[in-house]
C-alpha cells in the first residue's frame, strides 16, 4: 500500500538570514582606492621641494634687487629723513642746509688741527718713556716708584692697551744724547693721575729709565699685486682693512687700535664726506662687499694740503670697535726717532690695481720695497721740492713694483723687535711702477703727535 509523504515548499529564506542594514543619513561609503606606491609619494615630494626651492631663489631674486637698488640710490641721493626727501649726494656736506634742520650736514667728515704737544711718548727703539711740559721740555721716566698701575696709566694715554707691561733700561746703555737727562719720577701716591702730571724732576737714583710695551700690537702667527707684488693672507697681515663706500672698495686703511684706523686724507674727497656711506671691512684675505664696520667719525688732519698732498693722513673711528684675533690685530704704532736704517726692507699691502690704469685686485697683494733716501728722491730728476719733511719715500727707481691706485691710505709696515710698525701710510706717486717716480708715502713719524691727541681729544 502507498502511503503518500507531503513535501514542504523550498523556502526562499536564506539559511543563516543577516539584518537588514537600514541607511543612515548623512554616511557615504568610501571610494575604493588602490594603495598609494613608493614612486608617487617620492614624486610628491619632489614637487614639494621644487616649490620650496622656487620660492627661496625668487626671495633671494629679490633681496638681492633690492640691496642693488638701494646701493644705487645712495651712490646718487641722501635720504632727509626728517623732512622725507631725497637730495643729490653732492649736496650733502657741502656746508649748506638741504634737509630741515640741516641733517645733511651732522654726519660729515671733519678736520683737526693741533696747536698743542701731547704730553706722552716713546722715544727710540728702545720705546723709552717721556713726558713733556712746556717749560722743561722732554723728559726721560726714571725706573724710581714706578707700578704696574703707573704703566697703566701711561699705556692708556698712548691709546690701545692689552696686558701693558713696563721694563727698566740702564741709562748707561742709551744712545748718547738721552745719556745725561733731563730725567724725571714719578711722585709717591700718583698711579692714577696722568704720567705727565705724575712727575717731578730729578736725578735717577736707579740709574734706569722706563721702557713701555703697551700691547699685542704688530704680532702674527706666522710670516706681493700691488704692482709686481704676490698674494698674501690677511692672517700675516691683520691690520689691513678695506674701506668701502656704497659697496665699493676705495681705500685702504690700518687698525691702530681695535676702534681706529689710520688712512689718508685724500680718500674723502669731493662727495665722500657723508659718513654713513662708509664702511670698514675688516678680517678678509678676499675682497668683500657685505658687512663691515659702521663709522661714527672720520677726521682730516686740519693742515693737508691736496694741492701739495702734505699733511696727507686721516682717522676712522669704528661705531664698535672690532673683535681682535687672528685676522684682525691693530699695527704698532713707531716710536720717535724710530730710526729707519737706510735701504730698510718695508711691506706695502692692498687690493690696488694689479697695473697702471688696471683694476681692483680680488685677492689682498703684499709686495717688499727698500726705503729711498730723502736727498735721493727729493733730487731734481725724482720728485724735487714736491717731498716734504712729512712724506717718505719707497720703492726702486727702476721701478717694477709699487703701489697703485686702491692701495691709498694703506699700510707701510717695517719690521723690528718682534712686531710690525707702521712707518707710512700709502698717499701720491706719478703713475705706478714707473720709472725714477717711486711711491710716496705720508710719515706716520712726523704725525704721532696728531694721531694721539685726535684719539685722546674725540668725543
């Protein structure tokens, strides 16, 4: 008998039934994307760099513009600040009221006559110390009561001072007119006063006298184009400095001390009065535009003569005075009566044209010169009558090698006693490297006086 079996229904329900997902609003599902590869992040990053790149070469692009534009307009105009105006550069300093309240006549160059002996100096080789008063004279410093602060005082009023040390020196060893006085001492108590105040007349009772070495001055570490000259590194010869006006190397010039420069008179001449156009470059065997050293004053010796280019000498005081180390040291200043021996082998050092009517040279030049005999160059077949007692000569009267232009108001140096001294001061010469027509140089010697009372007596 068949028995019949119900079958149910195939069941459209799935076996294992999810829940409905029911859409929120607001929520989107992501986009499928493929996974970023090495070569596309290395890309990024390369147009990163590139714009970072592109961006700072037009920033420099521009601060560059704007450094020339600038330099251009101060080679040309002076910005009256009070009164917001520009005036030609030649009427700056030029004795007359262009800006309100005469602002373009306060920060010029000016002149300083002396009328006076300044009362401290070293006298000879041995750098014997005397003082000066107008009824007795020059008078030698007896050993007698002398301090370390005595010598201090001293060094100070010489100008530039580092770790001053003093000797005592045999009367009996001097050169024969410094032998028998006048002498002088210091008196009891006076370590402060000035040296030439501090001392009153009389007999020697330890029959020496006070030699004085007031710093590091003319000191290098180791040891010529000026024409015919070779190159040298401003490490041998760190008092060299490039003075520059609206970025443009014009003269050289010598640190005397870590806040004054020695250069000539001539530099300043015709629209180079204005003192804020003027910097010292210091510290650079290659020459340099940017930087350098603000100046607050520049003084002409009051007696120069441009006609004659006597008297031809000049100091720059620095806003700051320079950090002194290895590339920049001041030059000993010589003492009176230094007495150059004849021939004496000398330096001249700059970035002077490397030849008659050439250019600037990128690199500092020293060169080796003798010293001429003043009878010989101021002989009718040099230089005649044109060599006063203030002006030196150097150099060959074959010629060959000489200073040239750029090189003024730079550094004639002579070596002695372990140290550098500046003997001259690079001023006038018929063209460079001639013939019977040798550099000359104005005599630092016959200046010591001016140079010490215009640093003692500036503000």
């Amino acid at each position: 008998m068949w028995t019949i079996t119900q079958v149910p229904e195939e069941s459209t329900k799935p076996l294992n039934p999810r829940q409905a997902v029911v859409p929120r609003p607001g929520r989107h599902r992501r986009p499928m994307t493929a996974p970023k590869t090495q070569k596309d992040k290395a890309s990024k990053r390369k147009r990163v760099l590139l714009t970072v790149l592109t961006v700072v070469v037009l920033l420099g692009i521009l601060v560059t513009a704007a450094y020339f534009i600038k330099q251009l307009i101060d080679s040309k105009y002076f910005f009256c600040k009070s009164s917001v105006k520009f005036i030609p550069i030649d009427k700056a300093c030029d004795g007359k009221d262009d800006c309100a309240g005469g602002e373009d006549e306060i920060t010029c160059v000016s002149s300083f006559t002396v009328n006076s002996t300044f009362p401290v100096r070293l006298l000879s080789g041995r750098h014997v110390l005397q003082v000066y008063s107008p009824g007795a004279g020059w008078r030698s410093v007896c050993s007698d009561d002398w301090t370390q602060q005595h010598t201090q005082t001293a060094c100070k009023q010489l100008g530039y001072t580092y770790k001053p040390r003093s000797t005592s020196v045999p009367v009996d060893s001097l050169m024969s007119s410094m032998k028998t006085g006048p002498f002088t001492a210091v008196r009891p108590g006076t370590t402060s006063t000035p040296t030439h105040q501090a001392t009153i007349d009389r007999v020697c009772r330890s029959g020496s006298v006070v030699s004085l070495s007031c710093s590091d001055c003319g000191q290098v570490g180791s040891q010529d184009r000026i024409v015919g000259g070779t190159n040298a590194f401003i490490e041998d010869w760190p008092w060299q400095v490039s003075l520059q006006q609206g970025g443009q190397h014009t003269c050289g010039g010598s640190l005397v001390s870590p806040g004054w420069v020695v250069t000539a008179a001539h530099c300043f001449t015709g629209s180079k009065k204005e003192l804020s156009r003027w910097r010292v470059v210091s510290g650079r065997t290659y020459m340099g535009t940017l930087g350098g050293s603000y100046v607050d004053r520049i003084i002409l010796n009051g007696n120069y003569d441009p006609a004659r280019n006597d008297y031809d000498i000049a100091l720059m005081r620095l806003s700051s005075p320079i950090s002194v180390g290895v590339g920049r040291k001041p030059v000993c200043l010589p003492p009176k009566a230094f007495g150059l021996p004849a021939k004496a082998s000398m330096a001249v050092t700059g970035w002077g044209y490397l030849r008659e009517n050439g250019k600037v040279s990128p690199s500092l030049q020293k060169a080796s010169i003798p010293l001429i005999d003043r009878a010989k160059c101021s002989s009718p077949t040099v230089y005649g009558s044109a060599i006063t007692q203030r002006m030196i000569c150097a150099g060959f009267l074959e010629g060959k090698v000489d200073a040239c232009q750029g090189d003024s108001g730079g550094p004639l140096v002579y070596f002695t006693s372990s140290r550098w001294h500046l003997v001259g001061v690079v001023s006038w010469g018929v063209g460079c490297a001639r013939e019977r027509r040798p550099g000359v140089y104005c005599n630092v010697e016959e200046m010591l006086n001016w140079i010490h009372t215009v640093i003692e007596k500036t503000p």
